[in-house]
C-alpha cells in the first residue's frame, strides 16, 4: 500500500477538539463528523478485504496498520459516513504516537471533550470499541518493520 | 364474528365517512398510552420517539404491578405444592396457560408450553423431532424468516443429513406461491414460516400456505412473534402443528414465550431440556417423563415472567379489537404514506396489508448513518439486518432502517419521525 496514504489526515486531537468545541449543538457535531470523514481516502475495493475489516461494526469497516521507528500509523475506511467520521478522529489522536502514548490515551476524555460520549457505550454498533482495540492491538503487537 | 362484521363495514362507503373521524380521535389514543410508564422519558431534551416495538414493546404498569405483585405475594415455585403459598403461586401460573389457550383459540391447554421466547420454542421443535427425521427429507423454510427460524432447521439438517429449500419471494417481497406449489410437490416433511415478517412487516396468507403444507402431510410451524400483538390468531384457523411466539414483543415481560402445539405431535417431541419438573420417576437405571405440559418445561419456569404475560394478555384483551387492529393499520399506512413522500426513499414490501413495521433505506446512505442521526433526535428505530440476513441478500442490501409501531404509538410518533427524518435528509446533504 501506498504509504504516503497513511500520512493524509495531517489533523491532531488537540486540533480536532477545537473543532469540535465551535459545535453547539448535536446538528453541527454531526456534521463536523461528516465533514471529517471525508478527508479520508477512500480505500480501493482490493484492500476492502476481510483480514482488514474490523468485527464489531453495523457497518463494514477496515483498518490499516504500518509502523516507522516507533511510531504507528493507521489507515481506515468505512461505507457508512459517522464511522468514517468517527476513523478520522481515532487517526487524529493515534497517528504518530508510540505504543505507550497509544496506551496510555484516555479515548473516554477524548469523546467527552467532543460531546460524543455517547458514541462510546460499548453496547453502540458503531464499532468504535472494535476499532480502539484493533488500534492498541497492533500498537502493542511485536510488529518488525 | 366482531371482524367479519367490520370488514363488512369499512366496505361500506357511507360508513367510511364516520370511521374516518372515528380513527381520527383513536389515533391519539391517550388512554392507553398513558398506561406506558418508560414512554414519557426524554433524551437530549427531545421527547422519546419509539418505533421499536418489532424488536420489543414496552410494559404498560399493570404487567409491572403482576409481577411485582406476585414478588410480594405469592411467592414459591410451582409444582411443589407442599404449602399454601406454592399451591397459590401454581394457581397462578397454571391460570395464565388457560389464558393463553383461551387467546390464541388452542383446544386444549395441555398444548401451551411456556418457553423462555419464540426462539427456545422453535429450537424445541426442531430438536424435539431430529429423531423421526431421515437423510435427505427436505424442510422448506420461509425466505422472510428471522434468524430464530432459520438456524434451527439448520441445526436438525445438519444432524440428520435433510435438506432445507428456502421458499423464494416475489419481487413485491412476498412468498412466490407458484415456486411454493412447486416445491410442496417435493413432498416437504416440514415448511416453516412466519406469519410477519419481522424485517418487513409483510402479513403472510397464513392459513392457505398451511394448508397447502397440510394437504402433502408436512409438518407446520408458524412463527408469529411478530403478529401475536397486533392481530387476533387463532391456531385452530390456521391449523398449523405448531405456533411460536414470545411474550415480550405483546406488551409482556422478557423471557417468556410460548410454543403452541397440536396436542399429539406435541407430545412426541423429545424434550430438548431435560431434569426437574419433566420427570415422572428417576433411577439412575431409567426416567420416566412426565405428561404434557410438564414434560416439555423442565427446570423452575419464569414463573413471574408467566404471570407478567398473563397480565399482558388481559391488558390486550381489555382493549376493543376494533380499536386494537385499526388503530395500527391507519397508523401504519399514515407511515408508509408519509415515507412514501420522501425524495430518494426506497421501501422494501410496503404494501397495505402489512403489520407492524415499514423498511426503508436513504438513496446512497448507510442506514446505520441514518439511526445514529435519528437517535440523535430521540427517534427509537431499529438499523441493520434484522436477524433476517437471508432475507438482506434477497433483497440485494446489507440492511435497512425498520420503524415499528404498537398499540402505544400515535400520530404524533409518526409526526416527530418524519421532522427527524427530514432533518437527517438534511444534514445528510
């Protein structure tokens, strides 16, 4: 793959909070989201494969992991907009990092300062459980690069 | 006789003028919603919108207070009557087996086996008959069935070598009648079916497909989970083996259901749980089962839970059957209307007959977009497959949104949907 493709979402959480606290209301968060979402390359078809796809989404989505040094980039696409939305945010705050900074990210805080608490609960098929534990997964996989 | 004679009426030209504001003033139907204690929460400061009832309906208090009440109360297990409050608890629970036997038009209610939910009772079935089956007797199975309906069979066919045939939809999502005439000349040993669909709301013309199935000696069973709240059954009509559904999606508690079957059939179904309460005698040489309905409820029942349905049962039967079955299909066909409405809409199998539900999708959305935004607005509907993914396929989708609607549900629900539903058009845009 293409790894220039990992570096294409240039935003961090910090910037990504400031973003989202110009929201006032669930109407423009959710669209901020969307917006979002579409800055993210949209995976081709032959690597929408099943090893790449996350389990634990009502919609299909894929994750992509490369590693230089030890710092970790992800790469995600989705067919639903709020997940997808939903991957950029992740990417803002993992892109970059090490396995301990990974570890140690309070994504709960996070979605909190975003107003997207609610999109946490483990019980939600959006599948952002499934995709925060892929992430620390990979990050602490013993991965040669 | 009281349907037969409504029907008679709504034919009636004149008489439509005067149900029209009838319906009218049903379709607020405050008394009975007030009944609905969760229904008056609010989330993100928008009233709760439920159109969910498909997956389950809500409780009305005087299902809380039963079994609250039998909590208090009458609290023993059943069976064992060796002290008043037991004998009292399985007057109790044994009543409510009269109850549903009177409700669903069995004949005899040793036919009414409490089960924890239409799925245990389909599983039952299924297991209960593994042993008379042979390698390569076919099962058809409905295409519009749940998961619940599906897997069972599955399950047996695997164990013993039969082959399940689908019976295929038409392209309104209907059962393709002609492929069924087809297929019953295979000689089926069982046809499966649902009586609505749970993804669709699609009514199927139950008692002709039965009898169809009967007339080649197959074995039936009905799935009626989604039917038994919104319409009056009657299992001697139909004329089916069996009858499943649950007490939870009609107004009763969870973990309840029933499985109604033909008295002897029934009683030639190997339990598929087996220990307390089945057994006649036990040594450790030979059991000897008890008769039915003990035989095929094994274990300390959900007796609160039975007693819960009961009152869900009551509460049902206190509410006029013209009201219960008209309030829904002037809503139901205001919903569709409504949707129908939209720009970029695409309803799967709405047709005037249906029960219960309407599935749609957005033009290009994902459906799951489409929940999260409405659920945003305190919209309670149900995205995905529908434990139908057979059903998906057939339809060349990975899921829909499904709105629900039960005896609670109001034109203003309707209202607030379509407000939600534009403004997610909206921000989609």
């Amino acid at each position: 793959m293409d790894q220039d493709l990992f570096l294409q979402i240039p935003l961090d959480s910090k910037q990504i909070i400031e973003l989202f606290t110009q929201a006032t209301n669930w109407q423009e968060r959710y669209r901020q989201l969307m917006l979002l979402g579409k800055q993210l390359p949209r995976l081709p078809q032959e690597q929408r494969t099943p090893q790449a796809q996350v389990q634990g989404c009502e919609s299909d989505a894929w994750l992509y992991h490369c590693q230089y040094n030890r710092q970790h980039y992800y790469l995600g696409d989705s067919d639903a907009r709020i997940v997808k939305g939903l991957i950029v945010l992740l990417l803002a705050a993992f892109n970059g990092k090490n396995t301990d900074e990974i570890n140690a990210f309070d994504h709960d805080d996070y979605f909190e300062h975003l107003g997207l608490s609610g999109q946490l609960s483990p019980s939600r098929t959006n599948g952002l459980h499934a995709l925060i534990k892929v992430i620390k997964y990979y990050a602490n996989a013993q991965i040669k690069s | 006789m009281q349907l037969a004679f409504k029907e008679k009426i709504l034919e009636d030209q004149h008489a439509n003028f005067f149900m029209t504001i009838f319906w009218t003033a049903l379709m607020d139907f405050t008394p009975v919603r007030t009944q609905f204690p969760t229904l008056t929460q609010t989330f993100n400061g928008y009233p709760l919108c439920y159109l969910d009832t498909a997956a389950t309906s809500h409780k009305p208090q005087r299902v809380l207070n039963a079994m609250t009440q039998f909590y208090l109360k009458n609290n023993a297990n059943v069976h064992r009557a060796a002290h008043q409050l037991s004998s009292q608890a399985t007057r109790q629970y044994e009543a409510v087996r009269d109850q549903v036997m009177d409700f669903i038009g069995a004949q005899h209610r040793e036919e009414v086996i409490f089960t924890h939910g239409t799925t245990e009772a389909i599983n039952m079935v299924a297991h209960g008959l593994t042993q008379y089956i042979d390698s390569g007797e076919l099962i058809l199975v409905d295409s519009l069935a749940h998961h619940a309906n599906i897997v069972p069979w599955q399950v047996l066919a695997k164990q013993t070598g039969a082959i399940i045939k689908p019976i295929p939809l038409t392209k309104e999502g209907r059962l393709d009648l002609l492929a069924y005439d087809a297929l019953l000349k295979q000689k089926p040993t069982i046809v499966a079916l649902s009586h609505v669909s749970n993804a669709l709301g699609i009514l199927n013309p139950i008692e002709t497909l039965v009898a169809k199935a009967k007339a080649v000696n197959a074995i039936t069973l009905v799935d009626g989970a989604q039917a038994v709240a919104h319409m009056n059954i009657n299992v001697q009509q139909i004329d089916c083996d069996f009858y499943a559904f649950s007490g939870h999606k009609m107004y009763g508690p969870t973990g309840v259901g029933i499985l109604y079957g033909r008295l002897e059939i029934l009683d030639s179904l190997n339990p598929l749980i087996t220990g307390g309460e089945m057994i006649k005698s036990v040594t450790f040489e030979k059991t000897v089962y008890n008769t039915l309905p003990n035989r095929l409820e094994a274990g300390t029942p959900p007796i609160a839970e039975v007693i819960g349905l009961g009152e869900a049962i009551a509460f049902l039967n206190d509410i006029p059957a013209i009201e219960k079955i008209y309030h829904e299909k002037e809503l139901l066909q205001y919903l569709q209307d409504q949707l129908k409405a939209i720009e970029g809409i695409i309803l799967y199998g709405a047709h005037p007959d249906n029960i219960g539900a309407v599935a749609f999708n957005l033009h290009n959305e994902h459906h799951q977009d489409v929940g999260v935004l409405l659920d945003q607005q305190a919209i309670a509907i149900r995205c995905g497959h529908h434990c139908a993914m057979p059903l998906m396929q057939t339809l060349n989708i990975k899921g829909c949104c499904r709105a629900s609607i039960g005896i609670y549900t109001n034109k203003q629900d309707i209202d607030c949907f379509m407000t939600a539903l534009n403004n997610v058009i909206t921000l989609l845009h």
